[in-house]
C-alpha cells in the first residue's frame, strides 16, 4: 500500500492507495489534536498512518475499534481491565459498583479514574491512598496557565489567545441561539451575565461585545488580575460560594465553561448558581463527558483525564445534579471534534448521540416549568 502525508500551512492530509483516508485543517490539527493529545508529531503522525492503513484493510471493522486497536499499539496500558475498589461516596450515598477502568492518569502512576455504572459518573482516584483525589493538592497559579505541561493546566495559555477569542465568539452566538430556541431570548437580551471560571476574560470580552453586562468569577490570582485589564465588567477573585455570599445580585445568564470537573462538591457550586440566576435566567455549562467515545479510543490517554478534572460527568449523572440544585435540564448537546480528521470516522453521529468529548448543557430554575 502507498502511504502519503501532505502537509502545508492550511491543510494536513493522509492518502493511502490515492484514497483521502484523514484531512485536518493544520490549525486544527497543531491547536486542538496536537495540544490535546500531549504527544509528538511524529508519534501521532504515525497513529494516523497506522490506523488509515488498518481501515482500508478492515473496512468491515467498527472504526472506533481500529482507532483503539492502533493506540493500544502505541500505548499498551492504555487500556485497563477494570476491578472494583471501595471506599468512594457520592452525595452523601456510597457507591456500591465503582470501578478502576484506568490505572493512570497520562503519565501519572499513582492516579486512576473510578467509573460507576449506577450512578453513571467518574471519579479522578488516588490509587496510593484509595480515596478520590481532592481540589486542594492543586495550584492555579501562573505556572498552570503558562507552563508547558500538557498534562497539567493549559501550556501558555496567552499565546493562545486568537483561537481562544474566536471560541468565545462562538460560544456568545451559542448562548444566544440556545436562549432563542427556548423562548427565552426575548424575556431580557441582553442583560446580566456572570462567568464563573473565567480564566483571562475571552468570553467576557465576547459577551461585552454583544452588549452583555458582565461579572467575572476567578479563583486564579493570576488569571483575575489579566481578565480584569480585559474588560469593562468587575472580576472576582475567589471561590463561587465566597461570592455568591458576598453579593445580593441577579443575573441573567451564567456560565460555567470548563469549571464543574474542578470543584470538589460540584452540587455546592451549582446550588450557589441556582442562588444567583434570575428566575427567569439559564445557566449553561459545558464539562468533558465521561461517556465519549475518544475515551474509549485512548482510554488512560483520554485528553480529558487531568490531575485537575476531579469528576467526569456523563448525561445522567450531570441532568441528576441539576435537579438535586433546584434546576430543570432543558437542553443537553455533545460535540466531538478531537477525531474529525479521520474520515471514516462520523463524528456528527457521535455528537448526536450525546457521545462526543464533550457536554453542553443548558438548565433554567424549576420555577420556571410552564404546562
């Protein structure tokens, strides 16, 4: 067989016997694949090849199957035979199945996910100490912005700010078409918004654009400080619950982009939202999903599994939270884009059975159900 790999400033393509087996914008490829695998060009170059090849040759074969099958080549402990562990409790409840399904974390030895089919959640779990792992051992200082460990924080955080931007855009246009599409656009656009995580203010900048009063919330001294030279609107900086005790405000829209798998008691977090959101209001999150198929392509290498990720959320698991909070799922959507390069692969099917990389739910006070 003819393996070809072109390459330019645009575009990133494999062929294999003359057939477009894999095209990625190079954007794509350098900003999302590359960054988020954490591994060598060389090495995923070849991942790629390997499982183009593997698919002309199988094309009977479930394309997932192939792309775990290559990985596993590559990363032999990727995948783990799972066996039960103790001692997890979930919302004041013990987990009565949970399973070690990875025994790393990376390149982290000493840490696993625990996944519980009942409750349908994941746990990061310290396998040295037999107990989920804790937020405190973690540092959001500068170092976890604008370091270079794919492994831990984001890895110069600053220089990625164009492609940041444009998803803050993105993300603006998403709540708005969201509010749109349930009839709630029109009750107060725009308003107040509050952003919880919210890192250098990309998406406060958006949201100001747009004509949105905004609120940021930051635990990261060092991010505070950049976002509040962003934007017009106040930052604060600390935990959600020490603000939300601090302020008698309402607002119209909060987010909570990336932040939920970090908090140690994400119910907490999200009945301090419920305290803060306008009756009228939405809350939208978006958190990595326990239920991704990537996940089960590179298992221990999963991009999500970060020693700050303490919990993996799936569908289930995150709709149950929410309404423990005191609010109503309206709107639960995935995205997968981390494979889109391969194109055998239908990452719209994945997205569409909510088994993308990621989660973007959109949730409304109960109060405001109408018959």
């Amino acid at each position: 067989m003819k393996v070809k790999v072109s390459a330019d400033e645009h575009q990133i393509q494999v062929t294999v016997d003359n057939l477009v087996c894999f095209s990625d914008s190079s954007d794509h490829w350098d900003n999302a694949f590359c960054r988020l695998m954490g591994f060598g060009q060389d090495v995923l170059i070849e991942f790629v090849e390997r499982s183009c090849v593997k698919w002309i040759k199988n094309q009977h074969q479930n394309a997932l199957e192939i792309l775990k099958s290559t990985w596993t080549h590559f990363r032999p402990d990727s995948q783990t035979s799972p066996y039960f562990i103790k001692r997890i409790s979930w919302l004041d409840h013990d987990v009565p199945d949970a399973k070690l399904v990875t025994k790393r974390i990376r390149n982290q030895p000493n840490f696993g996910m625990a996944v519980s089919n009942y409750f349908q959640h994941g746990w990061l779990f310290n396998i040295e100490t037999q107990e989920r792992h804790s937020a405190t051992s973690i540092s959001y200082d500068d170092t976890y912005f604008e370091g270079d460990n794919s492994e831990h924080g984001y890895a110069q955080y600053g220089k990625q700010s164009h492609w940041r931007m444009e998803k803050a855009l993105r993300q603006v246009r998403e709540v708005a078409v969201i509010r749109q599409y349930l009839g709630i656009q029109e009750l107060r656009s725009p308003g107040r918004l509050l952003d919880i995580g919210a890192g250098y203010g990309f998406f406060l900048i958006a949201a100001e654009a747009d004509g949105w009063e905004t609120v940021g919330v930051e635990m990261s001294s060092h991010a505070a400080a950049i976002a509040k030279n962003n934007i017009r609107g106040s930052v604060f900086t600390g935990s959600l619950e020490s603000f939300q005790k601090e302020v008698d405000d309402e607002f119209d829209v909060i987010v909570m982009w990336d932040f939920l798998e970090h908090v140690d008691n994400p119910l907490m977090a999200l009945q301090s939202a419920h305290q803060l959101l306008a009756t009228e209001g939405c809350l939208f999150i978006r958190t990595p999903n326990l239920q991704a198929l990537e996940f089960g392509v590179f298992g221990a290498d999963y991009h999500s599994l970060k020693l700050e990720h303490l919990h993996l959320f799936s569908p289930t698991s995150v709709s149950q939270m929410l309404t423990t909070a005191g609010f109503e799922t309206r709107l639960i959507i995935s995205s997968s884009h981390l494979l889109k390069g391969f194109t055998f692969v239908d990452c719209p099917s994945i997205a569409s059975t909510l088994r993308g990389s990621d989660l973007l739910i959109c949730a409304t006070p109960k109060r405001m159900v109408r018959s």
